[in-house]
C-alpha cells in the first residue's frame, strides 16, 4: 500500500511530465536551415557592431544589464540560439553546424557580416563565436570569449564537473537527457544556483532535452577548439574570464589563447563562470577598450609613458 502511495504521488507525476516533454518534441517540425529564423533583438545605435551569444541555457536576455555605455558606442545584434529563449526548438540534433547555420542567417540579414563586426559569446556561445570567426573570418574583425569552456575530453568534462554543485553535477551526466525531461520539476526555485539572477534562471527553464543534451555533446563536448584557433591564428581575439571559474577552468583558455598571434586575456579576480552578471559593466568596458580603434590607441599610447 506505502509503494503504492509513493508510486502515485511521486512516481507518475514524473512518468507523466517526462512522457509530455518527448510527445511535444516529436510533434515539432524538422530544422530547416532556409526557413528557420531565430528570435533577435537590436539594441543601440553605436556605430561599432557586436554580435553576442549566450550560453547553454542561456538567452539573449543574459545581456541585458548594464547597457547605457556600451549601447552608445555599439549596436548589438543579440540572438537567442536554436533551441534556446524564444527562438524555435525543432527535431534536430543541435550539432555546430547547425548552429553556425541558423546564426549565419540573422547575421546576413542584419548586415552584421561587413568585416568590421565583432563577434563575442559567453560560454557554449563563446565556442559558437570562435567556429563562426573560423568559418567567415572575412565577417569579422576580431572575437570575444567570455568564459569559453575548454576540455581535452569528455573525461576532463566529468573530472571538472565532479566537483560542481549536486544540480550542476546531474546536468552534465549521462542522466542529463533524462533530467531535462522532467525539468519543468527539477528547475523549481529550490535548486536555482546562487551565480544565477532570477530573470536568467526562468529564462533557462525555455529548452527542451533535445536542445540541452545535444548542445553539450554535439557542441561543447565534440568542437576541437585548437583545431579552429589554429586555422585563424592571426586574428585578434579577446578572452575574458574569471579566475575563480570551476566550471570552464581559467588555465585551459589560457593555454587556447596561446595559439593566436594577437590574443589578449582579461581577468577578474573574483569571477566564476557567470562573472558577467555581477560585473557587466567591467565586461563592457573591456570589450570597448578592444574593439573601438581609438580606446585601444589611447590606451597603448597610455600605457608607453607609465
């Protein structure tokens, strides 16, 4: 009668959710890389394009704090990734082609692909932004990586995240398919992250487990990083990062910034993996410090005479 009980409070609920979330997955259309267009906004009126991605769960809502400078010096183009935020969430295996696919639309849609654009991204987003920099190095002037998540393997993945919180932990194991189907449950309040702000916590509740799972497989897990940096080791990139990130580990950008020619890195003494909604406004600054030809004039010429 007690497994009963149990069976029919506890178990069933979940049956139930989990059977929900895979019937409505299979009931979406098929990624069409002609007809499928992401959610985007514009924002600013700066003459200095950005292009900014979020991360794996993430929005393009991530951005949005601490804008008044920033949007008077750059117009951003920011995208909610296939799978994520608004934007639609097909049958599709989520792999960095496809990615780089449905970005590549917006991008020549907007005009954001003139050559003098930069390009950024937090995390996942940081990975998509260095393989679209490698793909169309002609779109772009230089590249920003914020927090980029760099692993030798899948087993350098599981060692770093074994030491994460219980809920970061369960997400990015082989149970992670299985969790993001009953996440309307698991991403109750109660196990919201403390790095995290409650607007960007409901916005990551906007996946499926189609969308998660393969992003970090296909995408965070499978992109060989130092394959692409060696293909574009001439340009200028910027990597951002906080040293106190136990997630995506300081020394491995590191040692992937030493593969281009023209790279700068960029700490913040006190950041994790989400430093930037703490420190949005020192994340701004430095991008417009790098990617604004006068700033970074001025600052050379300052930094000559100290």
């Amino acid at each position: 009668m007690i497994l009963l009980l149990i069976s029919i409070v506890f178990i069933f609920p979940v049956v139930a959710i989990a059977s929900y979330q895979h019937y409505k997955i299979g009931k979406q259309p098929a990624y069409d890389a002609n007809k499928t267009f992401l959610n985007y906004e514009v924002v600013g009126s700066g003459e200095n394009k950005l292009v900014l991605l979020h991360g794996l769960t993430g929005s393009l809502n991530y951005w949005k704090r601490e804008l008044e400078t920033i949007t008077k010096t750059h117009s951003l183009l920011l995208i909610d990734l296939l799978g994520f935020g608004d934007s639609p969430k097909p049958k599709s295996n989520y792999t960095l082609s496809i990615q780089l696919a449905a970005v590549a639309l917006i991008l020549n849609k907007e005009g954001f692909n003139n050559g003098k654009t930069s390009i950024a991204g937090h995390s996942m987003g940081a990975i998509i932004s260095l393989a679209l920099l490698e793909k169309q190095p002609n779109w772009f002037k230089l590249g920003v990586f914020i927090s980029i998540p760099v692993y030798k393997d899948a087993d350098e993945f599981k060692k770093v995240m074994s030491t994460q919180s219980f809920v970061d932990r369960i997400s990015s194991s082989k149970f992670s398919k299985y969790i993001c189907m009953i996440h309307p449950i698991f991403m109750s309040r109660a196990f919201k992250p403390d790095n995290l702000t409650d607007d960007v916590y409901e916005d990551a509740k906007k996946h499926h487990w189609m969308s998660y799972y393969y992003s970090l497989t296909e995408v965070i897990l499978k992109t060989d990083l130092y394959s692409l940096a060696k293909r574009i080791k001439d340009k200028e990139v910027l990597f951002i990062h906080g040293e106190k990130d136990t997630t995506a580990p300081l020394e491995n950008a590191l040692e992937l910034s030493k593969e281009f020619k023209n790279a700068q890195l960029i700490t913040s003494s006190e950041g994790d993996h989400q430093f930037f909604l703490k420190e949005a406004e020192f994340v701004w600054s430095t991008i417009q410090d790098f990617t604004i030809s006068e700033k970074k004039l001025q600052k050379t010429i300052s930094n000559e005479y100290e």
